[in-house]
C-alpha cells in the first residue's frame, strides 16, 4: 500500500484506501485522480458511502473497467472518495462519515453525491477523479466545487463494477479543474479523439434560468453571452410549456422507484442504518404508486419528444447548473428539503433524456463558485468537450 | 467507578457507565439494579438508543427521581441498559448496539424497548431493573424474556429526568425474576406499602386470546384458569365490538404524532442516523393528518368509556401479554412489520386506558417465555402487584 496522500478536505474515505499506480506510459501518464467509492477495486470492499452497505459486502473481485482503463492509460489513483450514501444525495453531507470541504467555499457543502472527488480535484489533491451522476451528482458539485464536470450520455459508458443507483438514470462522469484535463481525460474514457468542436446554434432555456437566484442569472449572464458570442446562433425559449416543476414530477418518481428496486431487498434484510434525510427519501420511494410510475413515465416521453424537436445535431442547451451557489453546510433539514427540489427542477432535464451536460465552472456569487450547463442531445458528449476544451482551455 | 459487571448478555450501555452506590440501609439494601438509557444520572449523558442523540445531548445535571428513590433505598445502580432507538421499538434490535440477548431464549429477540433492561434481569445480572412502557416496552419484554414487568398507571409516577417519547402514552415500569421482588421495588417506586390484594373479578378477553398463535393460547390456559380460580367470579367476554385491530388503529396515528412532536425538531437539525425501521416509523409519523388523529382521538374516547364500563375497582381483565413468544433475532424487516402490529394489537389496550397491565411469566412455548396479563383500571398498580406477590411469590 502506498502512503496515502495528504487530505486535508475530508475528501477521501480513509478505510476503503485503493491506490493503483498508473502505467508508465500513455495519455494520461503522471497523473493522479480519485474515485467515488462506487467504483469497484479489485481487493477492496466497495463502501457506498454507507457502512451497513460496506459490511454487507465482500471486497470486489475485479476493478470497475474505467478505473482499470484510466490506470492503463498511465493515470495513479490515490484512493477513493466520499460519496452521499447509496450515491441518494445532492449537497454532500454524509451522516456517517462527515461533509467533505468545499475547498473554493469552505462552510459550504461541496455538493453530492460525487462529493470528495468533487472535493479532492477542487482543493488539487488530484488531477481528475471519478464520480456518478443519476440526479445531478456530478453537475451539483461541479457547480459548487467550481470545476468542469459532465454528466454523460445515459448508457453511453459501461456501468460495470460500479454500484447502481437507479438503472435508467445511472451515468458515469468525472471532474477536472480545466477544461484541457478534462478532454484529456475524456478522451480515455469515450476511447476516442476529442474532435474541435462548435455547437452551431445555442437555446437559452429561460424557465430553467426563472428557476435560479437573480444572484446567479447575473452572475451567469456574462458568460452565457461570451458562450453564445463563440457560437453565433442564440434562441432564447421556454422547454417545457407544463413547466420545469412539472419535468421534476416526472423525473422523482421514477428514479425513487427504480432507487427502491435497487435497495429493498437489502435495506429489508439488513436494515442498515442511514441519516434521516436519506431514510425518508427510501421511505418515500417505497410509497411511490404505480399510478403514479405510469403518469411520470408519460410524461417523461412527452419531455424526451419535446428535447428531439429542439436538439438538433450541434444544437445546445444552456442553462443554470444549479440555482444556487453551495448553501451553508450543517443547516437543518428543513432549510434543504426545498433546495433539493429546486436543483433536481434544473437537473432532470439532462436526467429524463438520458443526454449529456457539461457544467461549466464560469462564474461566481459574491466568490462563490456558479456552474453555466450546455446540454446536447443523447451522444453529443465529445462535442461538448470537445468545445468546452477550445473555448475555454 | 466501580468496576463494571460482566455482562455476558450485551444489556448493558458500554459507553454510559453508571454507577451509584446504594444507600447502607433500606427496604432494598443489598439489591443491585439497572436502568434503562433513557433514564437521567448526573453526570452522564443519556444515550436513548442513538449515538446522535447521545452526542446532540450534555451531561445530565441531575439524577433521575425514580432512580434516586430506588439508590437512597438501598438499592445499587449497576448502569444503563440498551434501549430501542429512541424508545421506538417493540422488538429490542437496536441497528447501532445490537441484540441484547434474551438470556431465556438465546438467538431470539429480547423484546423491546426496555431491551436490556430485560436482558439484564432474565440473565441474572441485576435484581431488578427500570424500563419505560410507552407501546408495551415493558410488558413485551417481560412476556418475551419471562420477567414479571408492569406498565404503570399513565401520569401515576413522574417522568422528570427522563427521554420522552410520546407524552399521552409514556409511563415508568419495571422487570423483577419474581413476584416478591416485584412488589419491594413497587413498594419504593409508589412510596407505599403494597397491601394484599386479589381482585373479585376477571374478565378473560376473548377477542385478545384470539390475536395469539394458537400455542399461545394453549399454553396460557392452564395458567389463566389457575388465576381465575383464584379469584372465583370470571366472565369471558369480547374487549370491543369494533375490533382490537381498530383499537390498534387509533394507538398507532396518536402515539406517532406526539413521538414525532418530540422528535421532529433534533431530527430537523441533527439529521440523526436511525436503523431504516426506526426511520420509518419517524417518516410515516410525520405524515399522519390531522383528519387521522381526530378519527383516532374519538375512537381512544370510545375505547376509555368502554373499559370504564367493564373495570369497576377489582376487576382485572386477562389477556395474553404477546402474541407470540419471543421471535428469532436477526429477521428480515418484512419478517418483522407484521409481528409489530399483531403486538400492538394487544398492547393498545392499556396504552388508550392509561392503564396499569403486568405482565406473569406464567408459561411457556416449546420452552420460550409467553406471558400472561392482569390489565386492571388506572390506579389499580398496587392491587396488581400485591395480587401477584401473594398469588405467586
């Protein structure tokens, strides 16, 4: 075992430690990242941010096939990160094992699920490091950790060896700290080249922007522009005429339905112990109806139908990451139950079509890290790294 | 402090040790006892079954009433025993300290909430020990564990220096191995002498026996046959014309919502980690409506005129005390959610009532403990415990 690196954020899980040292040569050679610890390494025991989970399994026989492609291609893991438990989380507070730091908003919650390696790549602990975005888990704290991170095209990546959360939704993603890192790292993980790239026309989602702060639509607003300057065609436009609430209806029931598929039996046969706020949203999914699946699975086909008619080839979406920069960490549940809410009205979107979406770490509120999001439709991935790389590296 | 008592049984608090020597003389000098972690010793922190509770908490300034009462009588605190998370549990399986042992039943539950302290006595490790009875956390466990355990009159004896639960149904009870036992310790928690008693009626609760397992009431016949001889004028006769399951129905919303008063606002800051059941109760608590608490709170008035009708003073109603013996530890939830409403189905009787009930370790399943209950009107306790003693010591 190597020695472990130095972690002053509380980033890393420290008894789940899976350092691997990269390959001599390749891509990605000299350099370091983290894994949420999601992601299987052979010999170590997967721990899912949940201690019941942990020792309710054996160490993994086989490491997950992207930390083992990353390691390939030249790329040392020093170990793996604190997750939300069972990845069922937006903001980062872990009741087991503690709030890894926002390292560019300390007090601040650094975002979750893929909170330490969100963490961990924002304080320079590494290069780059894994996570997993059902929900929003890697857009989130890409948002408030100020660092480039995409949520990928759904099944566009294996999830093999990783722990599932809602099997529909389920994406792999990662983050870096500038937009050259992360196509590099892309580049690896899609097994391809990482093409030059320019959307050909940009839509500004203006019920998505209602749905942030006035703090953030002006902090964002420069950016957006200076987006929207390099692209050249700008259409601002309403997506949803129900209403982005209403996406997030959507959007809830079928992930919370499909998180209890995954769970049940072992939450049954272990009762394994969770922070409340996480408890309650099992709870929650298990009371899910099935009329309520049928009205939301309508519904997400109407939101995918709707996406297809606006998402050309080239075409992006821009919108908020979150509506929020990173709230204070350590507030009582009622002062976060409604921000969930509201962060899953922006990130459902990308969530019902299964597309990919870039946040963009462009501005600040009062110093505070504020993500600007491309979204493209389903397999635009390596364009919008791909641009993000140009533009912004 | 003194050295700890082995404790072969896991009942005891290891992190709450404590210790209080008893008074030289008294009516129950010699004696040693333990109490249940939700009772307040000065200087020590009580725990209530949750670690964040434990930590959300300062020490305790001042000792508990009830346990100063029984130490200036002689008695020695040997420590606090495990408790069901917060008092809410009827089985004794605590998802943070574990299974206390059911020392008359190894590999089956101990019963709960009071689980340790049963534990303890069954196991010969204290001479009696205090619990609390809010559901039937003293009478399951004395059923389950064979321990003579009483549930107090409602408001009868204080709560200071004790964790609430649920403020209309919470009482003070205690566990001896035998009748005589029982009655000292009654003696001292009463302040009074227990005087001999037996009541001059028994009403034997037809729609109660038929919640058990047929076993059950095999074996409680003999037992409950001795006792109505005993008292010579019994009747068989139905508890109630809707149901016992409709009784259930109205103790579970009421005592939900007044444990969800209590709870809701550390649960609000803290984001406490719970065992998934405990959790679930809390959320399904917090979504009981007012329109349920008014049905229910008619029907606990219904039921309280009822047994006002059938207990004029010496009455006793006979019930089983559980359903069924003790169940194996360790079972999935979906084993268990079933088995707590069949138990509270019984229990729900005193608790509406605001009745005493004790419960006689009179029998035995394939050699597991079932106990067999005396339910008599509020304020009959020292009637029920002096009936005991000189029926059965």
């Amino acid at each position: 075992m190597a020695a472990r690196i130095d972690d002053p954020y509380g980033a890393f899980c420290t008894d789940t430690d899976a350092y691997l040292e990269g390959a001599a040569e390749g891509p990605l050679a000299g350099l370091t990242f983290a894994a949420k610890d999601i992601f299987d390494v052979a010999g170590h025991t997967t721990g899912g941010g949940n201690p019941d989970w942990k020792a309710s399994q054996a160490p993994a026989a086989k490491t997950a096939p992207h930390v083992q492609r990353l390691v390939d291609a030249g790329a040392t893991m020093a170990g793996k990160t604190i997750t939300d438990e069972i990845t069922r989380g937006i903001l980062g507070e872990n009741a087991h094992y503690g709030t890894p730091v926002n390292p560019r908003a300390p007090g601040r919650v650094p975002g979750g699920s893929s909170s330490g390696s969100a963490s961990a790549v924002a304080g320079g602990l590494v290069d780059f490091a894994l996570g997993s975005d059902t929900g929003g888990s890697v857009r989130v704290p890409a948002s408030f950790c100020g660092l480039y991170g995409m949520r990928t095209t759904h099944g566009r990546l294996t999830l093999d060896g990783m722990l599932m959360q809602a099997r529909s939704f389920d994406t792999v993603g990662w983050f870096a700290r500038d937009a050259e890192m992360f196509a590099k790292v892309a580049a690896v993980m899609f097994e391809t080249d990482i093409p030059n790239a320019k959307p050909t026309r940009m839509i500004v989602a203006d019920d998505a922007f209602e749905v942030a702060d006035s703090a953030v639509r002006e902090a964002l607003e420069g950016p957006m522009e200076a987006v929207g300057d390099l692209i050249g065609d700008v259409t601002t436009m309403r997506l949803s005429d129900v209403g982005l609430d209403e996406w997030r209806a959507y959007q809830q029931p079928l992930q919370s339905r499909e998180a209890w598929e995954t769970a049940h039996e072992w939450v049954d046969r272990c009762n394994p112990r969770f922070g409340y706020d996480v408890a309650r949203r099992l709870v929650e999914a298990a009371e899910v109806t099935d009329e309520t699946i049928a009205t939301a699975q309508a519904g997400r086909e109407a939101v995918q139908a709707r996406m297809a008619e606006l998402l050309g080839p080239g075409t992006v979406v821009c919108l908020p990451t979150a509506p929020f920069p990173a709230p204070e960490a350590g507030q009582p549940q009622s002062q976060m139950w409604d921000r969930r809410s509201r962060i899953i009205t922006l990130t459902c979107v990308a969530g019902l079509l299964g597309a990919p979406q870039m946040s963009l770490p462009l501005a600040e509120v009062e110093g505070v890290p504020i993500g600007l999001s491309l979204l493209a439709a389903p397999g635009e991935d390596e364009m919008l790294t791909g641009f993000a790389r140009d533009a912004f590296a």
